[in-house]
C-alpha cells in the first residue's frame, strides 16, 4: 500500500476542489423536490461544475475495464434502497417521501473533491429520518478518530457499534479511499472492523475479527474520504445489470454520507465542509 502525503501546495489545491464540491451540494439543495427526475438534478449539477465552477466532474465517463461501460453522468443519484453509483435517469422521478444520495466528486486544476449527503424528498418517514441521522453520526463519528499518530483502522472501529446499536448494518463491499490527483488511492477506509463469513449458509454465518494487514498510522497530510454505508436491513447488496448501481439485497432503505478529510498536525480539517455544517460539528455528535 502506498499512500501518498501531500505537500502544501497539493493542500491547497485539495481545499479549492474540496470547497466546489461542497458548494455543488449547496447549489443543488434547492432543486431536490417532488416531481424532478434524477437526471434533471445531474444536469443541473454538471452545468454549474463546467459552466459556473470551471471545473470536470470526476464521474462523467469514469471507469476503465473493469466496468462494463463507463459511468454515463456527472454525479450519482441513489434513492431509497440504491446504496452507491445511483444513475441518474429522466424515469427516476422523485416522490414525497423518498431519500435521497447525491455523491458529487470536482476535478480542479487535476485535484479531486469528493463529497455526499441525503436529502428527504418532501416529508420524511419516522424511520428514514431515524436512519438518515444515525448514518450522519457514523460519519462524523469515524472523522472524530482522525489525527497523527491514530491507526487508520480506528475510523470503523468507531462507526461499526454506533450503527448496530441503532439495529443498522454496514456496508463492507464499499469503502473510503485517499484521493487527490487520482480519484481513487491508497488507502482504503473501512467503516467496520469485524466482518461476516458469507461462506455459511444464511442462519449459520458469524462475526469474524477482521485484521487489516496493512492497517497505518496516520500521518499529517495524508488526505481520505470517510463515506459510510448504513443500511435499514442486512448488509448484503448486490450490482443491478448496468454495471453500476448498487442495492440492497432486501430491497431496505440505505443511507450514505461522504467527507473528504485532511490528516492535519493535531487532527483533522473536513476540506468539503458545506454552508449548512459548522466546523465544531464532529465534536458534537
């Protein structure tokens, strides 16, 4: 595993392409509503990136052969029981009550911003307002871990129980990863820290201790995305026939939030923090 420690300079590019990417969110904020189709709120986010922003978005025609075909929009948009790398689509229209995954990732000056967050398509149920803020504090829970000298695996150690705790399960197929001229780097940032034996028949399977080989020691400048997955029912998903989107396999409700974070010299600085969260906000949830 290389991980790559980035220098001033890269910072500071990271914390301009950080920044768009938050404000794509704040933009887009507005135009979530009933009757809008998923792709009208792609368009909407790819002409603000190229038009207003100046800038690539990072998921348009991402992928090389190990996807069937490239992904064919700007952001992903995961409704409802959609984990990851929703489509967005002119037939998916959004209705009152319905959750919502935007995941939008800014490539600026060739320095990637990486960041997600739910929106509740008018009036929420009592359950996906309950799994929308558990799966916000698994997130900021597992930022809380970061700073020098704190093993890379402290971040799962972290979300894991405050999600099953809640009767919630996390994702193990997808994880965070470091990020900044490459979408995706070393390491990978797993948001569980033991993981279930898929090879026993369902009713017999265990926990198992999950030990990461290649667990770190965090590091000023080192820079990653924490991104949990947290789902209504059983962790177990499954990749639909476009090559892309991700379900869960009993067709629950999932929920994601992402941050782009920066290992700083006594903790963390989020580098996508939004308008509507205040820099205080880890340490209080």
């Amino acid at each position: 595993m290389t991980v790559t420690i980035k220098s001033a300079a890269e910072i500071e590019k990271m914390r301009i392409a950080g920044k768009l990417a938050a404000a794509v969110l704040d933009f887009i904020t507005p135009h979530v509503k009933p009757g809008v189709s998923t792709l009208a709120l792609n368009d909407l986010c790819h002409d603000y990136i190229v038009n207003t922003q100046q800038a690539i978005p990072a998921p348009l025609n991402y992928g090389g052969s190990a996807y069937r075909i490239p992904f064919p929009k700007s952001v992903c948009t995961s409704v409802n029981g959609v984990v990851c790398h929703g489509i967005p689509s002119e037939k998916k229209i959004l209705k009152s009550g319905d959750i919502l995954n935007i995941d939008v990732t800014v490539i600026k000056d060739g320095y990637h911003g990486d960041t997600s967050k739910m929106f509740f398509i008018g009036e929420p149920s009592i359950k996906a307002k309950r799994l929308v803020k558990i799966t916000q504090e698994c997130m900021y829970l597992g930022i809380a871990q970061v700073k020098p000298g704190a093993k890379l695996s402290s971040i799962g150690k972290a979300i894991q129980p405050h999600a099953e705790q809640a009767s919630y399960s996390v994702v193990r197929e997808y994880c965070g990863h470091g990020i900044g001229l490459v979408f995706h780097e070393d390491p990978q940032v797993l948001h569980f820290h033991d993981y279930i034996d898929k090879n026993r028949p369902i009713g017999k399977r265990k926990i198992l201790a999950y030990n990461h080989d290649e667990d770190l020691d965090l590091a000023p400048g080192m820079i990653f995305t924490v991104e949990p997955m947290i789902n209504e029912g059983l962790a177990d998903v499954k990749l639909e026939a476009d090559g892309w989107t991700v379900v869960t396999k009993d067709r629950s409700l999932s929920a994601q939030f992402e941050h782009t974070i920066l290992v700083t010299e006594t903790g963390y600085e989020i580098l996508t923090l939004r308008a509507e969260e205040s820099p205080s906000i880890v340490a209080h949830a």
